[in-house]
C-alpha cells in the first residue's frame, strides 16, 4: 500500500510507492502561499514570528495528545477548547493526520462529530491574533477533497487569539470546481486567479432603481409605524380611562386588550449562570447566503 512520510524539517511531504518509487509532493501550505490564497506575513518580523509559530507549535502538540490520548497538559487554550467542545457538543475524534494524492498533502489538524446530530467535520486549530477566513477556507477545503473515505458536512476553525479563548468558527467550503481548477492551474505551472462576477451597467442601473424605491418605501413605513404608535397609545389612553371594551362602526373595530402577565428566559443569563443546562438545549444549524445591498451616498 502506498504511504507518505513527512520531514517536519524540511516540511516535504514524500510519497512511498508500492514498487519503491519515491515521490516528492506539494504541501497545502506550499500550495496556497504560491497561488496568493495563504496570508502574507513577509512584512512581520522574523522574532516575532518565531514567537507566534513556537506558541502555535506548543498548542498545537498539547491538543493532539488530548484528543488521542486524553492527556490534559497545562495550557489555556486546551482547557478553553476542552469547555467549548462541551457547550458546542463536538467530540473530536482524530488530529494530527495526513491526507494526499499523487500531487499534494497536508496534515488535518482535528476531525469529529458535532451536534445532536453527530454530523462528521474537519477542522483546523489557528492560534494567530488575526483569523483569515478565507485562506482556512481553501485549506480545509483542499483537505477535504484529498479525503476519500469521508464526506464532512461541516467545516469549523477553532480560532485561539489569545491564551484563555476558543472560537469556534464556522467556515464555508470552497467548491470542489475551485479546487480542480487549482490543483490545474498547479499542473500548468499558472498562477490561480479567482472568477471575478461584475455586473452590467444595466444591472447596476436596476439594483440602485430598486433599493432607491425600497429606501422611499422604508422610510415612508417607518413614519406610518410612528404614527400608528402613537394613535394606539392614544386609544390605550382614552378607553382605559372610560372603560371602553370596544369601538364598532361601519369601517372597523377596535378590540381593547388588557395586558397579561407574560414569562421568557433570560437566555444571556442562563448560558453564564447555567452553560451545561444552556449547552444541553443548545441547537446549532448553519444560516441561508445572503447578501447585503448599501446605497452610497
């Protein structure tokens, strides 16, 4: 069976071929710095990374034996990732394993279950002040599609900006098109460069005429609403005082309706009072795309 094995000093990934063949591979990382989709950090200064890849070196190692061995080490951010898998419901399964193909590899840092419905998902630990979304996107992305056994329906980076805070993120896949068109581009010796959507001058032209009467007719609403108000409050006033139940004419009716004790929950309270009963009923679930329009000027 064909297997890789890793120089962690070289960072070279090398695939071992059943007959003995040797292959050097690309890394992710490798692969993502040369197409412009890893963060750039040559303008930050060389201590200063060093600093930041030993405190991500130390976190990094320290969940790896906790979620393989159960081992609890001495750092903030294990017993903040150890109380937000237990309100979030995740149960890591695996860290710290290799996937790859004729062409590339990487290392995943945790994969698991999570939520009621134990939904499969890979994940990656980022302990930089900074979190760039779109880069842990394309990594676990690339991740993913090197997976062959495992289909994750849910993608999370746990974010570690500092040493007592977990985040856990959730990120949206990259489309496995994207990827092909990549690992492609890679093969050609060409740079990737995303698919820009521009829209035609009539297009633009269409959205400004639209949000502009959307605009008038929010602000219009936004008046009546007011005055509705204060015509409610003024009926609230005048029946109260004359004991009046109801108003019936020939245009309409209004109906008094006097007020009822009414009971909610405090949920802010209950997560920081209360996080194991809050964790408990907690249910988690991803939101529709969107996209928000914002007129200028």
């Amino acid at each position: 069976m064909d297997k890789v094995i890793f120089n962690e000093e070289k960072h070279q990934y090398t695939l071992v071929k059943d007959n003995g063949e040797k292959i050097d591979l690309v890394s992710v990382t490798q692969l993502l710095k040369k197409h412009n989709l890893a963060p750039d950090y040559s303008t930050v200064s060389d201590d200063i990374l060093k600093a930041k890849a030993e405190r991500g070196k130390v976190v990094h190692e320290e969940l790896e034996k906790y979620i393989k061995h159960g081992e609890v080490g001495f750092t903030g951010e294990l017993e903040a990732f150890i109380a937000e898998c237990k309100i979030k419901k995740i149960i890591p399964q695996n860290s710290e394993f290799m996937v790859w193909n004729d062409e590339i590899a990487g290392t995943v840092d945790v994969a698991g279950i999570i939520g009621e419905n134990e939904l499969p998902f890979i994940g990656d630990f980022k302990t930089t002040a900074t979190l760039h979304k779109d880069a842990v996107a394309w990594q676990l992305s690339v991740y993913a599609y090197l997976t062959n056994d495992t289909i994750y329906e849910r993608f999370i980076c746990f974010h570690f900006p500092d040493a007592d805070t977990c985040r856990v993120i959730e990120i949206t896949p990259v489309p496995v098109a994207k990827i092909e068109k990549l690992l492609e581009c890679e093969r050609n010796c060409e740079l990737y460069q995303e698919e820009k959507f521009e829209l035609t001058i009539a297009e633009e032209e269409k959205i400004l005429a639209v949000q502009t009467e959307l605009k008038k007719l929010d602000d219009r609403k936004k008046e009546l609403e007011k005055a509705e108000s204060e015509l409610r409050n003024y009926l609230i006033e005048k029946m109260e005082e004359t004991g009046t139940k109801m108003i019936d004419n020939d245009m309409f009716r209004i109906t008094y309706v006097a007020p009822v004790p009414k009971e909610t929950i405090d949920t802010a309270r209950l997560k920081k009072e209360k996080p194991e009963i809050a964790a408990e009923y907690l249910k988690s679930s991803l939101t529709k795309a969107s996209v928000r329009i914002t007129l200028k000027g």
